[in-house]
C-alpha cells in the first residue's frame, strides 16, 4: 500500500481515530495547543525514536504535524529515508484551526511559547535593528551584523532550512516538558 505524502485537513478529521499523530514541533510550541491524542517528538529528536515510529507504523498510519506543514514535510522525508511510511498533514495546526477544529490544550500546561516561526522572526528582526543601530552609533562594521542575518534569511528560504530556529529549538522554554503519552 502507497502512503500519500500528505493528507487534508478534512480526510485527517474523519480519519484522527485509526492515526497516530507525531507533532514534531517543539515542547513549548505542542503544549500551547496539538491535535487530539499526538505525540510529541520534536524534529531534531526524531533519529534517536525512529525504532519506535517504525513501531508505531506498523500498528496504525503516521500522521506527521507541525505548526504549517515544513517541519512536517521535512520528517516525513527523513521517516521515509528510514524505510517508515508517513504522511504530513497539509498546513498543519494552523489549516487544522482555521477548518475550525479545536486544538487539545493540557491543563496546567502554562503560559504559550511562540510558535517557532515567530522566534525566528523576532530573533533575526532584533538582530538586524541592533546591527543598524550599532553601525550608526558605535562603528560601521557592526552593520555586518545585518547584512549577516539578510544572508542567512536567504539560505533558509532556498534550502528550506533554519539555523536560527535549530539553536532557538535548543533554549529552555522550547525544551520544556509537556507531560506526554509515549
């Protein structure tokens, strides 16, 4: 049987009961709202759980989400480079709200983190204003800084990757436990 790449926010809904969803979001970013009964296993943890996915596969289809369906794209890529058959879910959490269906949000969970997209932003934005700031007001080579970022920016958007949000994935706040079934 051939896996599709993806699957719509509608099939995903009348479907949710014979999938297992991997959220591959950060911790932070899943605690702040996930699709019914998924699992978190970030991205950059996904190597280390593969035995468990090909597990999990075996058992029931593998729903990959994330927060608009690049992260997603890219684990179910790495999972079907592992022999593990997986779909992505087509915009992720936010098609999955705007089709007007609820996101599971634990109690207790705490204040939301920003989705990772948004970090990046604020991260490189602040970066860049610093970078100007410092190159008017303490010396021009500081505007390096920014020219920097803008290369970087664009790296990420042809390769499809994201330094920034990797090292962001890596802080604290990201890293928090969301008191998962595994």
């Amino acid at each position: 049987m051939t896996v599709p790449r993806a699957i719509g926010v509608s099939e995903a809904r009348q479907r949710l009961d014979e999938l297992t969803v991997v959220d591959v979001r950060t911790p932070g970013e899943f605690a702040g709202g996930h699709l019914p009964d998924a699992l978190n296993v970030p991205l950059d943890r996904l190597a280390p759980r593969l035995p468990e996915l090909r597990e999990a596969a075996g058992r029931a289809p593998l729903l990959v989400v994330c927060a608009s369906g690049g992260r997603s794209g890219e684990a179910v890529g790495e999972l079907a480079a592992h022999g593990v058959p997986a779909s992505g879910l087509t915009g992720g959490t936010r098609a999955w709200t705007a089709a007007g269906h609820p996101l599971h949000r634990p109690a207790g969970a705490g204040r939301a983190v920003w989705a990772m997209e948004r970090q990046v932003r604020l991260a490189a934005g602040g970066t860049v204003v610093s970078g100007v700031l410092l190159g008017l007001l303490a010396h021009p080579a500081f505007v390096l800084l920014s020219g920097a970022i803008g290369a970087g920016l664009a790296f990420s958007a042809v390769t499809g990757t994201c330094g920034m949000a990797a090292l962001l994935a890596r802080l604290p706040h990201n890293r928090r436990d969301a008191r998962l079934r595994t």
